[in-house]
C-alpha cells in the first residue's frame, strides 16, 4: 500500500483521483495474489473505480503501456477478478 501511495503523490494526484485500477491476476503466489487484489478492491470499491483483471502473459515484454490499449479493445476482463496461483 505504501508504495502505491508513493506512486500517486509523485504524480500529484490523489486516491481519490483513480477511476480505472489494473490489477495482475498471475500467475503469482497466493498471499502475495490475494493482498493486491484485497487492496485494488477496497480502492475501487471507495472510489467506485472500474477494477480490471489481466494475466501477465497478456503483455508482450512486460509493457505495462499496452494495458490502455488491450482494455480499449475489450482483450482484458473488467470487474471479474479470478486470480491464477501458482506454487
């Protein structure tokens, strides 16, 4: 949560600010799936932000620019969250 906050004040916006939340559904280890996801649901639901799910495979390179474009096009799941754990 800190380092999301840090993330917002260096640009100048506010919690209240956020309208769209991407969150990465894995896959990824369950405590650490589970706490993100928790904490991108208390935001959306506060701020009554859209809350959209992608896979990391989703992204070519890791290019987290291209999630803007994947959600225009409708290739990203929004407001069905169902997290992939790994081991």
């Amino acid at each position: 949560m800190k380092l999301l906050l840090i993330f917002i004040k260096k640009r100048k916006k506010r919690i209240n600010d956020v309208n769209r939340i991407f969150v990465n559904l894995g896959p990824g280890k369950f405590t650490s799936l589970r706490i993100s996801l928790s904490i991108a649901k208390a935001i959306s639901f506060a701020n009554k932000a859209s809350l959209i799910g992608f896979k990391s495979e989703d992204l070519k390179n890791k290019n987290y620019k291209n999630l803007l474009k994947l959600h225009q096009k409708k290739l990203i799941i929004k407001d069905l969250i169902k997290p992939i754990y790994s081991s």
